[in-house]
C-alpha cells in the first residue's frame, strides 16, 4: 500500500512536471518567448478591459445600469477604483462589503476585475484618503511646495502615512485571498493611480529636506551600477553629466535643477509604493502595478505630475519597486506609438489600463495587442456609451476574443505584429514568414457635414504568421498587398483568402475569397466598417 500511494506521488509529480496539469492558485505574469502572458484560472489571458469613471463603483445602485453595458461590448474585465475612502471609515475598522459585491457581480456576469487601489494618492493628490487622515494633519502630514504652503498630498516622507496606507492595503489583499482566490475574479492590482508631485517639483516638508541634503541610497547606486548599458538614455546622461559618481548627495551625484528634484521624488514614491505592494503581496501576491499620467511637451516637473513611474525615470521606479510588477501608461496623448515605445523599450510587458474612450480607442487597442504583445487594454469611463451593441470597442473586442488562444500560442516567438494607420500615416510595411506586407488605409474617406476636407477614420489589424505562407489577418480599413522577402525576381500571389472566425477554438469558414473580394488576387481587403478575421495563404511564381 506504502509504495503504491508513493507511486501514484511521483506519477503526479511528473504529470505536473511534463504537461503542467496543474493550475496555478492565483493570477500570475509568466514569461512566454520574449513577451509576458498573464495567467488566470491556469490560462494565457488577454485583457479587454474597460475602466469605469471614478465615482460609478462607489454603490452597487450606481453600478446597476452599467453591466449589460460591459458584456454588450465582449469585454472580459472591469477595472474599477477601490476607494480606501469606504473600506476603512473609522481607524482600523473595515468594510469590505462594496468589494464583495463587486466581485458577485462581476462573477454572475462571467467579468475579470482589476482593482485600482485609491489609497495615498489619485491623480497626484489625496482624495480618497480617509476623513480621520485628512483631519489629523499632524501625524499624517501633507506635502508642502516652496514656499512651505501644504497641498492635499499626503508627504510620502511620513512613515505614519506609509503605515495607514500598508495597513489598509494588506487587510484588503487578505480579504480578496479569503473571498476570492479560487475563482480568480480579481486578476491584477494597480497601487494607487497617476501617483506624482505637484505644484513643485520636490517636496519641502521638513521630513523631506532632511532626506534631501543625506545621500544618495545605496540600493539605487548600486542598480545604475549594475545596469549601467541599460539604463534608459535621459537617465544616463544625466548621471554622466556629473562623472557617473557612485556617492554623494542628490544634487551631487546628480547635479542641481528640477530634474535632480523630480528623480529624488521619484526614489521616495517608488519605495513607499513598493513597500504598500510588498505587504499586499504577503497577503496575496497576485500582479501589482503602477500607472502613469504622461507628461506633455514643454512642461518641467512640477507643471506636470512628476515623479511618477514615467518613462525617463522608469530606472529609479524599478530600482526602488521590487514588488512592482510594471509600469503602465494612461494616455490622453495622441502620441499612442511613442509613449509604448518608451515603456517597453527595456523589454518590460505592456498593459494599457487607461485611454481615452474616443474614436481612435478601439484601434490603438487592437495594434497594442498586434504590434506589442500587450497583456490588454482598457478605455476609460467605459460605461458612458449610449448604444454599447454598436461600439466599434466591442467588435474590435470580439475578433480579440477569437482570436486569443492564436495569439497566446505564437506570443512571443516573433510571429505577430500590428498597424495602426491614419491619414498621416497611411502606408506601414511589415516582414513575417517569407513575405512582406505592405497595409496601406482603406481609403474609405468620411466627409463629416459641412466639413471642406475627407476625415480619414483610423484603421488597424493584427497579423499572425500559422506557417511561413499563411496567416491570419483581422482589423479593419486596411488593403494588403505583399511580395517575396527571398526572390525578387519572384512574385506573391493568393492562393487562398478565407473569411471566418473561430468558434470553440476552431476556425470556420464563412465565405471563401479569391475573386472580387481580393481584387482578382492582387490584395486582401477589410473595408472601414467592417470587423474581419481572413485567414490567407500566399504562394510565389515566376
């Protein structure tokens, strides 16, 4: 009987060890090639988010209308804020029963949650704190700028702040571990929001001026050592403009200037934010991450939130947040390909928790997910739709959806790309398999009323190499066209265009294209309006 059960043990071992039969207790990030798949219920997922405004989840009332609104739009996951504000009232008093409804909810609805944690800081300022912080300014004091004026910015100098936001957040993470890790409707955790400082680029609280003139932390010298051709471009210089000096005060090893000022800002929100994540994941430790309000042209620190976890500082956010599990961009800035650029220019995974719910949304969301692999993406104020059937969000979604066990079976490993294009950008060529493809926009022109001029819709798709000669391609507005990358005395031709999609996993054919459709076979087409998967297979000839 002994060695009989051990037997049994050791075939379990290697089954789990072979095969991985065995499911992972909670949400997790894993690397996949050299890309990063989140892992929910022991499955690759891809978020097709959608962020709620920041007041609707505040009342299972308020949130009422705006379920249907969700699932009408095939997303698979809400993030909404959870406002310290509400779960602890009265000091060390907690009610976590806002959040557990939340969570029934979104289970009966068949919907993931990311929670927004609105501790110490939203949108830089301290809002959601709770009244008994607010009203005892003395131990939990606020920033003060430059002229010793305080701003409704909890100081993250202030160790008692530290440990009444820790506190909150660990009860909260233990309370989601207890209500909810075996269904795993909570998959990921953001730690505060658009944490950065205002109106001045640095703190003058005493607590920070003292911090200010001591030196420069080990820890951080230690990683810009260690990382030294790594780190990111303006951070280096800036370090090699002062002779790359390993001791020393800020202004020492960094030189003096509001640029010294918003880097030792960032040191110290990163490690009061890494130390609340650190004690969230001790209870729990599903994904955590940070996000960013970009910052915009011409502004110096101060005049923007600085500080935070944005690209030119992005060194010292990971030097001091080791419990981070990355930094992520909200974007009201057209600049969509530049700022992802610039996160995830070190190889870290993307994840757009935070984009304006305008037209152009549910295109940048599809070329997120083609182009950079990205873990998901999320417009905000999602529930203010009127008609959420006919939003585009939900038919890009939905080819998302289909697509989703093909793009996490070849994530990766060099075989998936996306375009994004408009009128200014009209034309992208891309290489995958033994071809390159040239997307060029529809051309289907809109002429708003009154308007002197066409309005060019933006267009994109998502391109997945199956074998070096056949691919699927979805999106919307696009012309391809495509030429051998080996022989150019040779040509590409169709051999097949099938459009269709993917139920249960398994790709059925709806119509079969190889006539006007594809122009006699010189290009494959999915019209403005129109939401297609195609799955096409090239051959060349002489």
């Amino acid at each position: 009987m002994f060695n009989c059960i051990n037997y049994k043990f050791l075939l379990v071992i290697v089954l789990v060890t072979q095969f991985g039969f065995c499911q992972n207790t909670m949400p997790s990030l894993q690397k996949k090639g050299n890309k990063t798949q989140l892992i929910v219920n022991g499955k690759p997922f891809i978020i097709r988010g959608g962020e709620l405004g920041n007041s609707s989840a505040t009342s299972m009332e308020s949130m009422e209308p705006i379920w249907s609104k969700l699932t009408d739009m095939n997303l698979n996951t809400v993030l909404t804020p959870i406002y310290w504000e509400l779960i602890e009232q009265e000091e060390g008093k907690f009610d976590f029963s806002l959040v557990d409804d939340l969570i029934l909810k979104a289970r009966k609805e068949n919907l993931k949650l990311v929670f927004l944690w609105f501790g110490s800081w939203k949108n830089s300022m301290s809002s959601h704190a709770p009244a008994w912080v607010k009203l005892n300014q003395k131990k939990y004091p606020r920033v003060k700028d430059d002229k010793n004026k305080s701003h409704e910015i909890l100081t993250p100098f202030s160790d008692n702040n530290l440990q009444a936001d820790l506190n909150a957040f660990q009860k909260l993470m233990k309370h989601i571990k207890a209500f909810d890790q075996k269904d795993q409707t909570v998959i990921m955790i953001q730690v505060e929001n658009e944490i950065g400082m205002l109106p001045t680029a640095r703190d003058y609280h005493p607590f920070a001026n003292e911090a200010f003139k001591k030196e420069v932390p080990n820890e951080l010298v230690q990683y810009m050592q260690k990382n030294k051709e790594k780190l990111v471009p303006e951070f280096l210089e800036l370090w090699k403009k002062n002779g790359f000096k390993t001791s020393g005060t800020w202004e020492e090893v960094f030189g003096k200037g509001l640029q010294t000022d918003e880097i030792f800002m960032a040191w110290f929100f990163a490690k009061f934010t890494d130390k609340v994540a650190k004690a969230g994941k001790d209870s729990y430790a599903i994904p955590m991450f940070v996000n960013a309000a970009l910052n915009a042209p011409g502004k110096k620190p101060g005049e923007y939130p600085s500080a935070g976890p944005l690209p030119h500082v992005m060194d010292v956010w990971k030097a001091a947040g080791k419990a981070i599990d990355f930094l992520a961009p909200d974007f009201y800035n057209p600049n969509f390909k530049q700022w992802n650029d610039l996160f995830t220019r070190q190889g870290d995974p993307l994840f757009i928790p935070e984009h304006k719910f305008d037209a152009t949304a549910p295109f940048k969301g599809l070329y997120a997910i083609g182009h950079y692999e990205a873990v998901g993406f999320s417009p905000f104020s999602i529930e203010s739709v009127t008609d959420a059937k006919k939003e585009p969000l939900g038919k890009i979604y939905d080819l998302v959806k289909q697509l989703t066990p093909v793009i996490e079976q070849y994530k990766g490993l060099g075989k998936i790309d996306g375009v994004l294009l408009d009128k200014e950008n009209s034309v992208q060529i891309i290489t995958l398999g033994n071809y390159e493809f040239t997307f060029k926009h529809d051309y289907t022109l809109n002429w708003s009323d009154g308007a002197k001029e066409a309005v060019w819709p933006m267009s994109s798709a998502i391109i997945i190499e199956i074998t070096p000669d056949e691919f699927y391609i979805a999106g919307s507005g696009i012309v391809v066209t495509f030429k051998p990358l080996k022989n150019n005395d040779l040509n590409a031709g169709i051999l097949k265009v099938d459009q269709g999609r993917f139920e249960n996993g398994v790709w059925k054919t709806i119509r079969h294209f190889n006539g006007d459709q594809t122009h006699q076979g010189r290009h494959l087409r999915i019209s403005v309006g129109d939401f297609e998967i195609q799955k096409l297979k090239l051959y060349t000839y002489e």
